[in-house]
C-alpha cells in the first residue's frame, strides 16, 4: 500500500485489515503486506492521524498489487513521482488498486482511459469533468478492469478487497476475512451505494429479513412474488416497495443473485455436476445456469470451477 500525506486513515484501515493481519490467514501463500512511504518513513494521515511506513520504495517494484488509499486533496494535482510509479508499476504487469478517492492518483497516470471506474458518490462529477474519457460508474460499489479495480467509499472499500480476495483465494477464505471483519461477504460490485430512500418500518424489516433467511435455506424452491408477499404477510405491491426499499434491488434479482453465490460455493468446494448445482440453487436447466452465470462472473462454471476449486 502505498502512503502519503493526507491519505485517509479509513481506507489505509481497510487495507490493512484485509491483507495484513496473520491472525486470520486461510491457507498458504496468504498476502505479504507492506506499507511504503513515497516520501518520509513518517506519513501524516487526515485527521491527525500518523503512521510509520514498514516498507521501503523499492518494494513497489516487487509488488503483485499496488492499493492506492484514498486521495484527501481531491481537488489538487497529483505528485509527479506518484503517477510515475503507478505507470511503471502498471506496465510490468502490476494489478493497481484504488479505494474511494485514491482513483484521482490512478486516472491522474493514464491507467483508467476508456474504462470503468467510480469513486465517493461526492466525488463522481469531479472526477468525469477532470478525465472525460473515463466511463464513470457513480452508483456502484466497484469496478474491476481486471489489471485495474477502483471502489467507492467508505464500506464499498472493504467490499473491493473481499472480493479481491474472493479472486485470489475463493470464497471460504473471502468469508473467514469477512467474519473476522463482522462484515457482509458479499456485495454485488454493481449493487448501488446508497438507497435514497427510508429503512422500512423494524416490524416490516423483520419479515423481509424472515422471508430471506427461508429462502436462502431452500434456493432450489420456486418463489413467485405472490407466495413472496404472502409469507411477508404483505400486499403484493407493498412487499415489492418495500423489498426495493430494504435491499435496493427487486426480489429476483436478489434471488438470482444468492443463487449464483450458492453456485459458486459448490464450484469450489464440492465435485458435484453442474447440472445437479443447477437444481440445487433453483435454476431450471444447467444451460440457464451456464447463462446467468457467465453474465455475472464473465466466465463459465467449468472455468470457474478450474480457476478456484478447492481440494475435496
């Protein structure tokens, strides 16, 4: 990770959280992290606080992956020796990753033309009116280019790096990094930042929340939005308001989703066919399945399976 004055303390906590400590670590070949300073050992971050680097510079240049944490001075250039490092870093073939406003130091070195990215909500505008040839995402949580992830602020930062982690070591050890965390261990990269509108009412909460755990325990159920609404002791046209209001997203597509979350489970840890994990997670046809999820995970399940499958 890289560090500097004025970084933000939140998204330098993120990073360590996820990749640094040992305490929680899956398995081998876990991350080796390191803090590296552009200037002095000594770094002041925002708010008073001041951090020691245990890295020296020289490291960037080993580095598999370079986290650039938030950027305070949103508006002020960005050091030359910064966009330098993240250019050379980039094109020996280092993945870059930016949390909430550190994208204005990644796009500031060219690395984000004609791609995806998104920042803070605050910031968006700003940054589409600075790099108009960025394709700016301002709802969603994050954006992986593959060699080049951007996240949103604040929480979505640690939705980034579980997914980074999900990436690199699956899902089991994206979970156990989660649970350490007390965090969600998952969040659709596409899911929006922020719903604009009012939690529903605890009591109405509570029987969504009811209604989720059900189907979570039997995905492979049919759920229309009738037998949905019924069970949440609800109208139909009040469960679907207040569904959207409480999650942000309509009832299918969240079911697609944990579906597709639960396939993924399978792909990596059991051996069990894809046609059979498509009536397992309630996708009618193991070529709906392949369909879904090539949309979700651009990849197929046999890819998929071959790229993370833990050992059985």
């Amino acid at each position: 990770m890289l560090a500097y004055d004025g970084m933000s303390s939140f998204e330098c906590a993120i990073a360590v959280e996820s990749f640094a400590r040992r305490d929680h670590e899956p398995g081998k070949n876990w991350y080796e992290f390191a803090v590296v300073a552009l200037d002095e050992e000594r770094v002041s971050g925002e708010r008073g606080f001041v951090f020691h680097a245990n890295g020296k510079l020289d490291l960037v240049e080993q580095a598999g992956t370079i986290i650039v944490p938030g950027w305070s001075r949103v508006e002020a250039p960005v050091p030359e020796r910064l966009v330098n490092i993240l250019r050379a870093a980039h094109g020996n073939g280092t993945r870059i990753v930016s949390l909430c406003t550190g994208v204005m130091a990644v796009a500031a070195a060219g690395l984000l033309k004609g791609r995806k990215a998104t920042s803070h909500w605050k910031h968006v505008h700003f940054l589409a009116e600075r790099h108009p040839d960025i394709d700016v995402q301002p709802n969603v949580l994050y954006v992986d280019n593959g060699d080049v992830l951007t996240s949103a602020g604040g929480a979505a930062g640690i939705d980034l790096c579980l997914h980074i982690i999900r990436k690199d070591f699956g899902t089991k050890a994206a979970n156990m990094v989660a649970r350490h965390m007390v965090a969600p261990p998952h969040r659709d990269g596409g899911q929006a930042q922020f719903i604009l509108h009012h939690v529903p009412a605890m009591h109405e909460g509570t029987k969504i929340g009811l209604l989720l755990d059900l189907m979570r325990s039997d995905l492979a159920q049919t759920y229309s939005i009738k037998e949905m609404a019924r069970i949440a002791g609800m109208s139909r046209s009040t469960f679907l308001r207040r569904f959207d209001l409480a999650l942000g997203m309509p009832p299918a597509q969240w079911l697609k989703t944990e579906r597709l979350m639960k396939a993924v489970d399978y792909l990596e840890n059991t051996v069990v066919s894809i046609e059979e994990i498509a009536h397992k997670v309630g996708f009618s046809s193991a070529s709906a399945l392949r369909e879904q999820f090539k949309k979700q995970y651009s990849v197929s399940p046999i890819a998929y399976r071959k790229l993370f499958q833990n050992p059985v």
